[in-house]
C-alpha cells in the first residue's frame, strides 16, 4: 500500500513469519510493553491539547498525515506475540521499573507478583510450545535514579526446553563518579 503506518506492522508480521518458519526463538526488544501503550493518535492528541479551537487545522491533520506506525493497544500487542509459539521474551523499558510479566497464550499477563503467589495462565486447549506463552521482562532506566540494568541469559538445556536468566544490576560509583 505505501502506507508506512500498515508497512511497519506488515514488516514486523512478515518477521516473525519467517523466524517461526525457520524455527527460531524469538527475542522482541521495544521500548513500549503490553502495560504502556495507548491505542490512539498520539500526535493528533497533542496537536488538539495545544490548539482546541482549530477544528479546521485538527480535520486537514486527520486527512494527510498518517501516524507512524498502526495504531495497536497494549493487549493487541501482547495477543500478536502470543500467537507466535516461538516467542520466548520481550524486553521493554518506558514505565522506569523493574518488573517481569508472564505472558498467556491468549494474550493476557500474570504479573511477576502473583505468578510468584501460585497464579498460572489457563490451559490451553492445544499445548503450545515455549512454555505456554512469553515472558516481559521491564528494566528501569540506566539514566536516572536508581540507576539499573538487567543482563539477560538464554540457555538452551538441551532437552527441547530453554530457560532465561535476568539479573537486575545497579552500578556502585565511587565518590564523584
């Protein structure tokens, strides 16, 4: 279509078709997780808060520009990545947090909290592999207060199965630093 909106999402589709079709694991790196997007214009909603009154300058934007990628809500996203059985983990940032999801096959999310506290997805009513799902992994930002990083570690076990290790680090400068 030349639509850069729908080109980024067919892109991104076409992606995981082949890595699913070449049997790879599949890491997602975002900025935004399944807990920080908004389904919406983001810059229609700016131009709005700065010019309420400009009906006519808001009805010219909504026709000739397009927003930059296809506008998808956070469970949108989450469905998306749970239909691929060969995703394995998604690493997002935006929210400053440490913080780890498990992702269901139906796109829902157990929050590391109540996963920890016995709380499972549903059975699926075809197993799927990877674990019946995906983990999201949200590491704080290295640029303000407390200053983390996580290194993350995919091992394969050698029996069909993987497992990921993240460990959150906070660096210890000395005086000055």
């Amino acid at each position: 279509r030349g639509d850069p909106a729908y080109d980024q999402l067919a892109w991104f589709v076409l992606e995981l078709d082949r890595a699913t079709a070449d049997q790879k694991a599949i890491v997602i790196l975002s900025h935004h997780g399944g807990n920080s997007i908004n389904k919406g214009s983001l810059f229609a909603g700016l131009f709005e808060s700065f010019y309420p009154d400009e009906t006519e300058l808001l009805a010219l934007w909504a026709k000739y520009f397009v927003e930059p990628a296809e506008s998808m809500s956070g469970s949108e996203l989450r469905a998306l990545l749970s239909s691929y059985p060969n995703v394995i983990l998604h690493l997002v940032g935006h929210t400053h947090e440490n913080a780890i999801h498990a992702v269901c096959p139906d796109g829902t999310a157990v929050t590391g909290e109540d996963y920890l506290a016995g709380q499972r997805c549903a059975t699926p009513e075809a197993p799927r592999t990877a674990a019946n799902g995906y983990w999201e992994v949200v590491a704080a930002s290295v640029r303000e207060h407390p200053h983390h990083f996580r290194i993350t570690e995919i091992v394969d076990n050698g029996d069909g199965t993987g497992t990921v290790y993240t460990t959150v680090l906070r660096p210890q400068g000395g005086e000055g630093s």
